[in-house]
C-alpha cells in the first residue's frame, strides 16, 4: 500500500514537536538566532562592549568612546539522518499496519533528541568560563543528600557573583545526584512539590533557584576520576538553532516497501561563559 497522504511538512513539524519533548538541551538553551539561520548554514552574531560609566565634572569635557564590536559564527554543522523501510507483507502482518511509519518516526524523534543532547551538553559544558571568574569546579565526590543541595547553593552564589539575572536559571544533573537530592527535605518538602504537576523535558523540580533536569546525557568531567560534569547555568548562555531539513517518504524502486528519511541539522554556540558553570561530580 502506497503512502498517499504523506504531507512534508507537517511531518517536519512533528519531528520537531518530538524532539522537544524529550530533549534537555532545548530546555536549556534560547533559540534567539534560529529563524536568521533559516536561510544559510551560519549566523554571524555580534556583541557590543559595555560603555565606559565616569564620573562627570561640570565644565569639563566628557570623553566620547567609539562603539566596538566583536563577531562570533554560530554553525549549523552537525548533520543526522534517519531512514527506514517498511515491507508490504510486514505491515499487513503487524497488529497496526497503518501506524507502523508514525511510530517509526517518533523512534527517530527520539534518537535524534538523544543525539542532540550530548551535543549541546557537552558544548555547555566545555564553554564554562575558565578564568576571572573560573567557573569550572575541580572533580569532588558528594556522599550525602545535604552535599548534593550545598552545591546546588554554591552554583547559585557563583552565578550570582557573576551577575546572571535569576530567571531562567537550571541545574542538569545525573540521576544519581538526583537521587541523592531527593533524600534533602529543603527539596522534597518545596522543589519537587512544587514542580510535580510539570515535569517535562527531563525536569524533575526546583532547588536553589534553579530548575532542576535529568539526563543521562551529560559529559564525562575533565578529571582523572570518573565524575561527570554537572552543569547549572542561564538559558541566555547557549544559542541553539536546529531544523529539520527534509523529511521524504515514498517507494522503494523494484521493492515493495514503503520508506521514510530525514534531515537533521543543528549547532549551538556559548555567548556568556561567565552565565555557564561546569562541576566534575563523582557521587559516591
């Protein structure tokens, strides 16, 4: 039977709609340059340095600066694909032949959306600043329920030190430092209550400011130990602009298959470094 309904773009919307509903990293990043990479392969974003604050004295001549700039690419180079076939005497022999390539394609969705997170994950990771402030915390182990939350409180302050506005704020962490976070009342008795009717893209509460997520997706930490990098940050320091290029389906020539393929495509960039910290945690 011959896919005589199959509507391109309704399609590529759907992959989109699954893949933000499982992915971390698009609950983490602002897409704020998306739509001027609609039409190429790169944005070109350009900053501004701050003006200089002085103080005034009457009767003498104010200094005038020249407004400068900096530029920075954000590439839309990471390319996936997805691509299946359904044979004719396989759908007629399965319980729901006709939903077979849509149950197929949120698969896709979804290993897409895995793909997608490790990626940005681990540009966020390796984007935190590094010097003047060093937001890149030396592996250390956490043991306790009351350890898991003091660092979540740490994180914060940093941010704070920094001057990332409170919104907007969010903490990735491992299931297991999850689960040593659930054992601390201060978030069981507040955080999770409070996000327990909205738990979606992987978050699981709040704590400390931050929402709280889960993934396994988070990198591996710098250290010689096998910690793993926690990462607590603001949306406005990752850029994400991702499209699903193209999305075909049809037959198969000199078979009787019906197939679907995709095109994913995507990059992320870190725009504050400073609004970004990366802790190697081993939980123990």
């Amino acid at each position: 039977m011959a896919i005589t309904n199959f509507v391109p773009d309704v399609w590529s919307a759907n992959v989109l709609e699954n893949l933000s509903r499982v992915s971390v990293a698009a609950a983490v990043t602002n897409n704020d340059y998306e739509g001027d990479a609609s039409n190429g392969d790169s944005v070109k974003i350009t900053s501004f340095t701050d003006p200089s604050i002085t103080a005034y004295v009457a009767h003498a001549d104010i200094t005038v600066e020249a407004v400068t700039d900096a530029t920075r690419a954000l590439a839309l180079d990471q390319f996936q694909s997805f691509a299946f076939a359904i044979d004719d005497i396989e759908k007629a022999q399965s319980v729901d032949g006709g939903k077979v390539l849509e149950t197929q394609l949120r698969r896709a969705a979804y290993g897409l959306a895995n793909v997608l997170d490790t990626y940005v994950l681990a540009a966020i990771g390796t984007g935190a600043s590094a010097s003047a402030p060093d937001h890149q915390i030396a592996e250390a182990t956490i043991s306790t329920a009351a350890d898991a939350y003091d660092a979540l409180v740490d994180w914060s302050v940093l941010l704070d030190e920094a001057d990332v506005p409170e919104q907007d704020r969010y903490a990735v962490l491992t299931p297991a430092l999850y689960g040593k976070l659930l054992k601390d009342d201060r978030f069981v008795a507040a955080g999770d209550a409070a996000g327990s009717d909205a738990r979606a893209n992987g978050r699981v509460g709040q704590a400390a400011g931050f929402e709280v997520y889960k993934s396994n997706n988070l990198p591996d930490g710098p250290g010689a130990g096998a910690g793993t990098s926690m990462l607590a940050g603001s949306r406005s320091a990752c850029t994400l602009a991702e499209q699903v290029r193209s999305v075909e389906a049809g037959r198969q020539e000199l078979r009787f298959n019906d197939f679907v393929k995709g095109l994913h495509v995507y990059g992320a960039k870190v725009t504050r470094d400073t609004a970004i910290v990366s802790a190697d945690i081993i939980v123990s």
